[in-house]
C-alpha cells in the first residue's frame, strides 16, 4: 500500500516538473534532450531541429533584417509545436497508466 502510494507520488511530481518546464528557445538553449521525456518522436523532432532549424537559423543571423525576423518566428513555433508534441506525450502516457491501474484495481 505503502509502495504505490509512494510510486504515485513520484509519478505526479514528475508530471508536474516536466510541465513547469516551459516554452525554450532553440538558440539560447544549450542541449534541449538533457531535460525533457527521451521519447522517440521527441528525439526525432530535436534531430529535425538539429540538421535544419539551426542551419536556417545560422543562415538568416548572417543575412539579418525581415529574414531574420521570420526565422525568429518560425523558431517560436518550432518550439511551441515542440512543446505540444511533449505534452501529449504526457497525456497518452497518463491515460495509459490511468487505463492500467484500472485493470489492476479489478
């Protein structure tokens, strides 16, 4: 009893440290993977981000103006999208363990 009082515990803090976590910027950010769920599509969308965000970005830091501007934006929207990828992640893993601990209650 102890044991899964304990084990939900843990697992509510760990839901809510990774939603405190927010919105990062991928310029200004060292290693991104360091704090967040090491998922599969997570880390497919950081090496997306890795080999051609960061180049497009590197590119328009060097031409500047409107295109820098618009890459500024699109990194934004990266990153939000980034984040939505994250938390439903979350919420199909919570709906699978709600699922099993319904199963186990039984």
């Amino acid at each position: 009893m102890e044991k899964a009082l304990v084990e939900r515990l843990e697992a509510a803090v760990t839901r809510l440290e990774t939603l405190a976590i927010g919105p990062r910027s991928l310029v200004s950010s060292g290693d991104l993977s360091l704090d967040l769920p090491q998922d599969p599509a997570v880390k497919a969308f950081d090496e997306l981000l890795e080999n051609y965000l960061r180049r497009v970005l590197a590119a328009a830091e060097k031409i500047g103006g409107q295109v820098l501007e618009a890459s500024k934006i699109t990194e934004h929207a990266f990153s939000v999208e980034r984040e939505l990828l994250i938390k439903a992640k979350q919420t199909q893993a919570c709906g699978i363990l709600h699922n099993i601990r319904s199963e186990v209650d039984r």
